[in-house]
C-alpha cells in the first residue's frame, strides 16, 4: 500500500506533461501485454512476463530485495482501474552470479518467480525469448515502453531527469547500435554483453523494461540497464541493454531451478557501489549458478510477535490505570477521614469553651 501511494504521488506530479518517457508517445492498451511493474523499496521497474510466474528484469532492479512485492500486470493507467490489470506477489528473484562483479552492472539480468501465477487473458500474456546466439545487428530500430520519467531538466548546463512517472504507459521508437558505436559517438562505455540506443529512449524508472527490435518481432531483445543523458545536437539519451539471446542459457537453467524450494540467502544490505556511468550499480552477488534472494522471516511469526507486544503493552497500561485508580481513592478515603476528625475535634472543642461538655465527656 505504501508502495502504491509513492506511486500515485510521483504520477500526479506529471498529470498534463506531453513528452513521453522521453520523446515518445502514449502507448495502446493491451499492446504491450507482457509489461509487469513493481517496487524494491523506493525503486520503480518494469519487466516482463517470460512466463504466467516468471517475470525478467535487470538484477540492479532487485539487488536490495528483501521483503515480497506486488507485480502488476495488465495495467495502463496506474492513477486508474483500467478494469485489466492483475496483482501477484513475487517469491523470490534470482540475480546473475556474476552481476556486478567489475563494477560496471555487468551481467545485469535476474528473474522472480512468482507465488501464483497470472491468469492468461489478452492483456496478460508472456513474450518469447530470442533465439540462443544470433546475429545481433549493429544498427536498427527498437521499441520501449514504460512509466518512468517523461521530461529532462537543465540545471548549471547539465542534463538531468527530471522525477516523476508517467500516468499513462508510454512507448518510444529508438535506434540502437553496438558497444563500439556508442563508445565512439556518446562517449559510454559498455560491459561485455550490452548494446546501447540512441535519441528517444528509456529513463532511470524504466530500468529492467524489455526492449523489442525490429529484426526479432514479438521477442524481448534486451533488458534496460542504464540511462545517461547526452549533449548532443539532439540531447540524446543513451540506454544501455542486457542482450538478451547471450543469457538464454542462463535463463534456461535458472529457471528451472527456480520451480524448487529455494535455501535461504541473506540480502545485501551495503549501499550500491558507483558504476555503469555514474548510476547506481551494485555488490558482488556471486556464488553458484544463481544468487536467490528470499524473505527469511516468517510473516505468521512477525505478526503474532507484533500481537503479542500490543498485548503486553495494553496490560501494563490497564495496570497503570488500575493502580493510579487505587490509589486516588485511598489517598481521597484519608482525606475524608481527616475532614471527619478536624470537624469532631472543632466541635469538642467549641462546647468546652461554651462551659457545655462535650456529648460523651463525663466529669464527676
């Protein structure tokens, strides 16, 4: 819920903005139906659906996992109920072994399983995965979608994004090229495995989004690792892409072995190391065909350790006033009884002064 209202509150600060996630447009309903959303803490995703329970994202996007999320499918409006989206909580996600291991989000590719999986309807539904090893080309064309951030600011002359999300799923035709293209004409330097774009493109709230080339139709060809904005005659922004058909072998494998129980991880808890030009990157996670990264404590025990302190915590107040109670009527109960003995005492005394005895005292 926490989540949510982040959520809805970055949207409305962008209600009325035209420019779309970056020089693009407002994308059709159910054209992208294996587009997922979610949340690590403050930090805003996108995926997509490999299959019903099994979504693909970039590991910079689930590094710091800790606690299920909710996975959205379906959806296009965020601020609205479109009447199509679906919720589901994740299980558990699985980070590249060698993600980050340099320092330059190398391998930045992990998957999360889910606990139940979507329901099929022509909203939802997965995408295919590339072929294993083709011909990349060096240049073509490509489509994004996502909710990040739809408008760049300038401040002291340099280019940044400027925060906030989309209310409406957006979608941007982009060109993309080769690890030494962008080297040589952006001046971005890329990890073994990535292809970058260029012109129109994602944004920091788009990371982990799947991008569609054209020479590969209805698969994912890459997932969003990194954004930089360029001066260029333009003002380009350059993302930078996990090339999805090298990792098929690793998503194979990883997720088979995410259908088992998985043993239990702890979560990186160290702030995210500076790589991958000037964005956040991340630890070493290696060890063992897949880094997982699992919820350890048990929601039923955290909830009746919670229940059982708000218990103890009401009997000592009860207590407290019971005995505060107590108390002030004893200390009132002796009030009164010395009111009594004052007032005998003053009438006593008042009739031996009068020469009249005081009822009870006898002389002989």
């Amino acid at each position: 819920m926490f989540q949510k209202l982040i959520f809805v509150t970055l949207c409305i600060a962008f209600v009325g903005k035209t420019k779309a996630i970056i020089g693009g447009e407002d994308a059709g309903k159910n054209e992208f139906p294996w587009l997922v959303r979610f949340a690590v803490g403050e930090r805003f995703c996108s995926g997509a659906l490999l299959e019903m329970d099994l979504v693909l994202t970039s590991a910079t996007c689930v590094q710091y996992y800790v606690d299920p999320v909710d996975i959205v499918a379906g959806d296009h409006s965020p601020l609205g109920d479109d009447g199509t989206e679906q919720t589901q909580i994740s299980h558990y996600p699985i980070l590249h072994e060698d993600f980050n291991k340099n320092g330059q989000l190398e391998n930045d590719i992990a998957l999360i399983r889910l606990f139940t999986p979507f329901t099929v309807t022509p909203y939802v539904r997965p995408i295919r995965l590339p072929v294993a090893n083709p011909h990349l080309a060096d240049a073509g064309r490509a489509v994004l979608a996502g909710w990040g951030e739809t408008s760049v600011t300038s401040t002291d002359g340099n280019l940044r994004f400027f925060p906030g999300m989309s209310p409406i799923l957006q979608k941007a035709s982009l060109g993309y090229t080769n690890a030494s293209v962008c080297a040589q004409y952006f001046d971005v330097q890329l990890p073994e495995g990535q292809f970058c774009t260029h012109g129109n493109g994602g944004a920091p709230m788009d990371k982990g989004g799947p991008l569609l080339c054209d020479d590969q139709p209805g698969q994912v060809c890459g997932v969003l690792s990194n954004v930089w904005l360029k001066h260029t005659e333009n003002e380009t922004t350059v993302g930078s892409y996990v090339q999805v058909n090298k990792y098929i072998d690793w998503i194979s494998l990883n997720s088979l072995k995410a259908t088992t129980t998985p043993s239990p991880t702890v979560a990186p808890t160290t702030p995210p190391s500076q790589g991958g030009g000037g964005s956040e990157g991340g630890s070493d996670n290696s060890g063992g065909i897949g880094t997982i990264i699992v919820k350890v404590e048990n929601n039923t025990s955290t909830i009746m350790l919670i229940l059982l302190i708000a218990l103890c915590f009401i009997m000592i107040a009860t207590s407290g006033v019971l005995m505060w109670k107590f108390i002030s009527l004893k200390q009132e109960a002796r009030l009164t009884e010395s009111r009594i003995d004052l007032s005998r005492d003053f009438y006593r005394n008042s009739g031996a002064e009068a020469g009249n005895p005081p009822k009870g005292d006898y002389r002989v």
